[in-house]
C-alpha cells in the first residue's frame, strides 16, 4: 500500500478488508510487524483496535523489547497474513536481518502466506526505491528482493516524492512502480495481478528511464468502494 489502511486511513476499511479476504479465511491469523516505528506502543494498539478478535487471529512480533517475544520464523510461519507498518525502511531492514527476520519472511512467502503493509512496509518487498529514513528522500538499493525493480510510496500524498523517484530512476535507480496514497498493488508470487484503490481517482505508476529522462506510465486502479467487485475475485 503506498499509504492508507489502518495507521492511515482508520475510518476507511477497504484496503485492509481486501487484505483480509485474500487469506480465504474467515477470521485469519493476522501478525503486525511494527519495526519500522520502533515498535511504537501506540501503533501497536491501534492494530488490536483495527484487527478485533470478531475480525481476525491478531498478534504482534516485537523486536525492539524481545523479552517473552514469539520465537521469530514460526510465529511468522504460523500466520495467514503478516501485515507490516511503516516508519523507517533502513532502521527496519537492519533489524531484521539482525534478528532473521527477512529469511523468515522470504520463508513466508514462498509458503503462501499474505505479505503485505504500507509506506515502509510496501517499500521493503522491492529491490531498491526511495526513502526518507535518513531525513531526507534518498535512495534504498537493498530492499529484501523478493519483486523485482523499485518502488515509491505516498506518490502523491507528499509534494517531493514524485520528483525524487522520477530523478533516482533517470539518474540510475531501477525502473519500478510509484503507488499514491490509498493504492494497493496486489502481486501473486512476484507478477503484478491488480490494482486496487480505497479512494477514487488513485493510481499506480510504471516510471522508467528513456534517454536518461523518466518517462511515468499511469496504470488504473479498481476502486473497492460501493459498488465494487468482491475483492477475493
């Protein structure tokens, strides 16, 4: 999600409810990855406020405080959906490369289990992209890999994202997609199989270099407001 759900967008479902639905299960077991914020005690609790038991099997893995902590690869194993938050991509990687965290999710995936997340964490499946975990926008070239080229976030929902990924990705930076605020990219193993949106009028972008120019492709998303197609179709 390049910004939205439940840290973003609280009173808005959709995205969050297609994730769920992707489980093909009823009440999913649903683990929350918080690194990126530091673990933050509040983000946490809005996830238990977000994810009620009447909705899903939630849990979270600390990694900051690891005392009485899940052990790592199976608890993350054992989940239908591991959903991680935003925050800092940088300090979040090294985490978890520290604690096999990244093996364990690579692990996840390959397994079938549902990977998915906002900002931070829809940036950290890509090889590269550009982030503001130094203070500034700058790019990442060592994202965990498992899709293929780079990725941009809130691409409309912050004045200098557009123009920082167009310039890394004609100044070098692999061609990837751009996602605004609101928009999920639904990818089935690593191919990209739907676009999907919380707000109408959102979009996802292809943006490439030709020429040493980037060139941006807009790609459609399907709203799931009223009206909308079943998500799990």
């Amino acid at each position: 999600m390049g910004g939205g759900g439940f840290t973003m967008e609280p009173e808005n479902t959709l995205l969050d409810d297609y994730v769920l639905s992707l489980s093909g299960q009823e009440r999913p077991r649903v683990c929350f990855v918080p690194t990126a914020s530091g673990d933050s005690d509040a983000t946490v609790v809005r996830f238990y406020e977000a994810f009620p038991v009447t909705r899903a099997l939630p849990s979270h893995l600390p990694l900051m405080r690891r005392q009485r902590a899940p052990e790592v690869r199976a608890h993350l194993l054992a989940q239908d959906v591991i959903y991680v938050g935003g925050g800092s991509t940088v300090n979040m990687l090294a985490m978890w490369r520290a604690h096999g965290v990244d093996s364990a999710l690579r692990e996840a995936w390959e397994n079938g289990v549902v990977l998915c997340g906002v900002s931070a964490g829809s940036l950290c499946w890509y090889e590269a992209g550009v982030t503001d975990s130094y203070g500034r926008l700058a790019p990442l070239r060592d994202g965990l890999g498992l899709l293929a080229g780079s990725h941009c976030p809130h691409y409309d929902g912050e004045p200098d994202r557009r123009p920082a990924y167009q310039g890394l990705v004609a100044g070098g930076l692999p061609a990837g997609i751009a996602a605004d605020d609101g928009v999920g990219l639904h990818y089935v193993g690593s191919s990209l199989e739907r676009i999907v949106s919380s707000r109408e009028g959102a979009a996802a972008y292809r943006v490439s270099a030709v020429g040493g120019e980037a060139v941006e492709e807009r790609l459609e998303a399907g709203f799931l407001g009223a009206g909308s197609p079943d998500p799990a179709a």
